[in-house]
C-alpha cells in the first residue's frame, strides 16, 4: 500500500471502522480509482 501511496486512504478506512464513522470517499469510488491507477501503471510498464 505504501508504494502505491494508499496507506492514509488504509488508516482512514480502519479508523472510520473503529469510530463507526462514514469514510470519506464510498468504496465503490475508491475501488474505481484503484482500478484505474493500476491500469494506468500497467500500461507504463509495458511501454
């Protein structure tokens, strides 16, 4: 999670858990981001 930089998006969502809090972001579009920053990294390796 570090290299891809989520690791705050990860301390919110288990913070949110502990609080019984709504995150931030839904995790619909979190889980849409995830795909496209992966995509977009797959894409740059091949190249």
């Amino acid at each position: 999670l570090e290299q891809r930089g989520f690791v705050g998006c990860a301390r919110h969502f288990i913070e949110c858990v502990q609080n019984q809090t709504v995150p931030e972001t839904a995790g619909e579009q979190a889980l849409l981001a995830q795909r496209i920053v992966e995509k977009l990294w797959r894409d740059a390796i091949s190249e």
